[in-house]
C-alpha cells in the first residue's frame, strides 16, 4: 500500500512547514485575558515562544519555571514589551 494514498490528498510530509511568518529571536510572551479564562492553572504565567505548532495558529511555548513547552492558540498570548 502506498503511503501518501492512506495519509489523503490534505495532508502534508513530514518536512512541510505550515505558512507562518518566521520568529525573529526568542519573544517574551505573557497569557492574555482569553487565555487567561481559557486555560485558568497557565494565568499569570510568561515564557518564550520557542517555534511554531503543528497548526498556522500555535505556537510553542516554554513557560518559566516548565520543563516542557506547551502549544497555544495565538490569540491566548500577548508580548511583553521589554523597557
């Protein structure tokens, strides 16, 4: 059996990017109040996004004090500006 026949026509190889903007360094990020309300044990956290998720909308993020990243929604972070 073919491989890319039981994957189907909307799927992509493993060495496809999804179409993202790239990252320029690693960006401080804070939960929004979305995410905030979404995901209540992550509110108040910050980290670093890491690289891009699986889908166009996540991101990879390693929360301060994580051993692991954690993939969210775009819209349940916000940058920090460094002053």
């Amino acid at each position: 059996m073919n491989p890319e026949k039981t994957l189907g026509p909307g799927s992509r190889s493993e060495n496809e990017l999804p179409d993202q903007p790239a990252l320029p360094g690693r960006i401080r990020i804070r939960m929004s109040a979305l995410g905030a309300i979404r995901c209540p044990n992550l509110a108040g956290r910050e980290g670093v996004i890491i690289g891009i998720g699986h889908y166009r909308s996540t991101f990879r993020i390693m929360f301060d004090g994580f051993k692991s990243a954690t993939s969210l929604h775009s819209t349940y972070i916000e940058t920090i500006d460094e002053e």
